[in-house]
C-alpha cells in the first residue's frame, strides 16, 4: 500500500471519526473503500479485449469531411521531418 495525505473539513474529519468509532473499521479502511465505490462508479469499464476496443471505435470519423486534407498534412509533415533528418547525415 502507498500512504498518501488528504484535506478534509472538520465536519468530514468529525464524521469519519464517529463513523470509525461505531462501525469498528478505521479510517484508513473507510476511506480506501470509499475510492473504491467511485472508481466502481465512475471509471468506463476496460474493453474485454481489443477486438471490443475496435468494434466501439468504429465510424468515429465517419463524420468527418476533412480527412483527405488532413492525411495529407500529415504525410507533408512526416516527409518533411524525414528530409531534415537526412540532411545530417
């Protein structure tokens, strides 16, 4: 486990304290396992695998009317790195 340090208000630190005290857990305990409910809650699941991860991505630029334009830009961009790259040797 890695130790870490956390602000709380008074009225949070009072009510952990008191919700350690009755439930017999400390507040180490608590605290971790509330990150663990919002990361259960808030976190996207994982893709199964990647054949999942691909499924979901696609069309995600089927939107897009620029494509060409940019696929170009880019070919120009790595070409011109490529040449410059060349010239020192």
């Amino acid at each position: 486990m890695l130790r870490t340090q956390v602000y709380l208000t008074e009225a949070q630190d009072r009510a952990l304290k008191r919700l350690a005290r009755t439930t017999g857990r400390s507040q180490s305990q608590l605290i971790r396992d509330a990150v663990d409910r919002l990361i259960e809650t808030r976190s996207p699941p994982p893709a199964a695998d990647w054949k999942e991860a691909f499924h979901r991505a696609r069309g995600m630029w089927a939107d897009r009317a620029d494509l060409d334009e940019l696929l170009g830009e880019l070919r120009s961009e790595g070409d011109q790195r490529l040449a410059r790259s060349w010239r020192r040797f």
